[in-house]
C-alpha cells in the first residue's frame, strides 16, 4: 500500500482563469482554475460545486471560521493593496492560498491524531493568517483543507505562499528562472511539513517513482520510517505514562492530605463537643447539689423545732393539747419535708444517672471517631497502594515492550 505524504498549496484569485497545459500526448489543452469563491464553496459541499463527490457530506471546520466566510476575508485584503503604480490588484492576482493534506485510506485509525498534529503544524506555519481549516471525510482518502490570506495592510502574497514568493523574487532579480525558484519553494515547504508532520507518522517524503527504488527497496525503506514512527509513538507513550504516574501519586498524597484533615476537624468537634456536655453536666448538678442542701437544712430546722416542742410539752403539761396540735402540725410539716426530700434524691439519683449515660455516649463516640480515624488511614494507605500497584504494571509492560523492540523480538 501507498504511505507517503501528499501535500500542495496552490492559489486562487478573485475570478476564474482559463491556463493551457500539456496533456498526456504532447497536445495541449485547456483548463479552468476556480475562482476563492467557488474554491471556497467547493469545500463548504455546495451544492453544484461538488460533483466529483459520490455522496457529498457537510465538512467539520477544525480550525478558524467556516469557508464560506473566508471569501469575505479575501477580498477585505485584495480592497486594502494596490500594485506598485497606485492601481487596484488585478481581477485575476491571487487572493486565496489553498492547500490540501491527505492520509491514505489504509491509515484512517491514526487520522484523528494525524489530522490534529496537522492543524497545530499549519498554525505554526501561516500564523494569524490561517483562516480556516475543515476536514473531508467523503472521498477516497480522508483530507485537510487550508486557506489562507494574508494580514490587511501592506502584506504581500508571498506571505502566504513561499511559491509565489519564490517567483516573484527571481523574476525581479534575474538570478534564477521563476519556474526553478518556484520549484524550490515549494519543495523546501514539502520537506518543512515532512519534517513536523509527514515524519512523525511514517510517511515517506517521495513516492517510488520520484525516488528511483524498487517496489521492494521502497517498500523497505518505508518499514524503517514506520518502525521510527513506532519508536517515536511508543516513546511519547511512555513520557505520557510517566506523567500519569507522577500526577497520580500527586494526587493520592492530596486526597490523604484531605482526609487527615477532615478526620482531625471531625476529632476536635467531637472533643468540642464533648466539653460543652461536661460542662452543662457539672453546671446542672452544682444547681442540684445546692438545692438538696438547702433542703437538708430546712429539714434541719424543722427537727429543731419538733424537738423544742417536746420539751417544752414536758415542762408544762397544762398546755399539752396545744402542744400535740402543734406537734402534729409540725410531723406533718416533716413528713411532707421527708418526701420532698426523697423526691428531690430521686430527681438527683436519675440526672446523675443520666450524667453517666451522656458522658459514656461522649466516650463511646470518642472512641468510635477513633475507630474510624484507624481505618481511614489504613484506607488511604491501601489507596496509595491500589493507585501505584497499576502504573508500575503498565510501565513495566512498556519497557518489556521496548526491550522486545531493541532485541529485534517481534510484538503482537
């Protein structure tokens, strides 16, 4: 199968122009260059400006603005110059640098990536002055189509075009035929976009005609640029991984950064927590423990009382019945002290209890945080692990690989 690069960059100009050419017999024909616009809308699907497509399919813009918006681009530029005796460009000077890039068809798994590796070449190419570039995916070998105009102002063609450039330069110079200096031009731009582009996935920079081998030397000498290709690929997928491994170690260290954090601020609130319970604990029962002691005290006095009545009872019994009135007055008084007292023990006996309940419920969350702490970071040890155990794998695999290659093994 065919694998070497295709490229060309040519020109249109405001309107079409008819150029004789040779044809295949010596005879010479005639054949029409299109004009930006119908070049434009050529690569926009127009209708009636495709019929060398079977199917026509609406092109994906990768870059820049849509073609059919390029137009305007162009001739904004052709109004800004003027030829060098004040007049206005030419109808038929060239506007519009067009060019396409292909892929064979056989290649189409590394199109995504060849055509993205192509736009950032084209970029680096043209600069600010690449308009738009769309992919074509409708005809026989998937493609890339560039336009470019050059800056408004006092930019030349040449700008955008090394050819034209080329060309001009050696008819003002008369050192070299235009022909010949246009030729190359052209060839140093195929050699530069083989350099960036074409190299990097084994494309031959010339066919086997072009370079005069045989089918079978051509054949091997294509091998050798895949194989370089290979090398270049399978290196890049190592620095990759590499990278990946770096990031994910990066990234285990701040998930366990994150985690200890959350647990610590989990273990200070629940200490917070813990010591505003106490302190309302030992505030309630400092608010009991004194109501239980002025309750004794008025049981005090109230024994004090009944025991000063019996004596007087005893020193005059003429007033004996008012006496056991009044002493029953006061054990009723004592017996109603006695319960209140008994009340206020009990009420004391069960916030007590349930002090203990509360502080063992701090102590049982204490030492379930703790719990709980233990395990995390025994999970993010074993997240570390789990995040290592597969990259070291994987570039393991890869350099097994690599060692293959260098040992002349073959891979599956």
């Amino acid at each position: 199968m065919d694998n070497y690069q295709f490229a060309r960059l040519e020109w249109a100009s405001k309107v079409g122009s008819t150029k004789r050419q040779k044809g295949s017999r010596g005879n010479k024909g005639n054949e029409r260059r299109w004009s930006a616009g119908e070049v434009l809308r050529e690569a926009a699907r127009c209708k009636g400006h495709c019929a060398h497509v079977r199917h026509p399919q609406p092109p994906t813009t990768l870059y820049g603005v849509d073609p059919l918006d390029v137009e305007a681009i162009a001739q904004a530029w052709a109004d800004s110059v003027t030829q060098k005796n004040g007049r206005p460009l030419r109808r038929d000077s060239p506007i519009l640098a067009c060019g396409v890039i292909s892929l064979p068809r056989h290649r189409i798994d590394d199109w995504p990536q060849f055509r993205e590796v192509a736009v950032e070449v084209l970029v680096e190419l043209f600069g600010p002055r690449l308009r738009s570039v769309v992919e074509h995916l409708d005809e026989e070998n998937p493609h890339l189509h560039l336009y470019a105009v050059p800056e408004i102002g006092d930019e030349d063609f040449g700008t955008v075009h090394p050819g034209y450039a080329a060309s001009r330069a050696a008819r003002h110079s008369g050192e070299m035929d235009k022909r010949t200096a246009y030729t190359a031009a052209m060839r140093r731009w195929q050699d530069v976009l083989h350099e960036k582009l074409g190299s990097r996935f084994g494309l031959a920079r010339l066919g086997p005609q072009r370079t005069r081998l045989s089918r079978s030397e051509w054949k091997l000498r294509q091998l050798e640029q895949e194989l370089a290709a290979t090398q270049a690929r399978v290196d890049t997928a190592k620095e990759e991984l590499d990278n990946a491994e770096r990031e994910a170690t990066a990234r285990v260290r701040r998930i366990s950064e994150q985690v200890q954090l959350a647990v610590e601020w989990k273990r200070r609130q629940a200490e917070q927590q813990a010591a505003t319970v106490r302190k309302a604990a030992d505030e309630n029962a400092a608010i009991q423990y004194a109501e239980l002691t002025r309750l004794r005290a008025t049981l005090d006095e109230d024994r004090a009382r009944i025991e000063t009545v019996l004596m007087l009872m005893e020193r005059d019994p003429i007033q004996e019945a008012q006496w056991l009135q009044q002493q029953d007055a006061l054990q009723r008084q004592l017996k109603k002290s006695q319960q209140d007292l008994k009340r206020m023990e009990k009420r004391l006996t069960a916030e007590s209890d349930a002090k203990q309940d509360a502080l063992a419920t701090v102590e049982l969350g204490q030492g379930t945080l703790n719990l709980a702490m233990s395990l995390l970071n025994k999970a993010v040890s074993r997240l570390q692990e789990f995040e290592d155990t597969p990259l070291r794998y994987q570039l393991a695999s890869l350099k097994g690989l690599l060692l293959k290659k260098d040992a002349g093994e073959p891979s599956r």
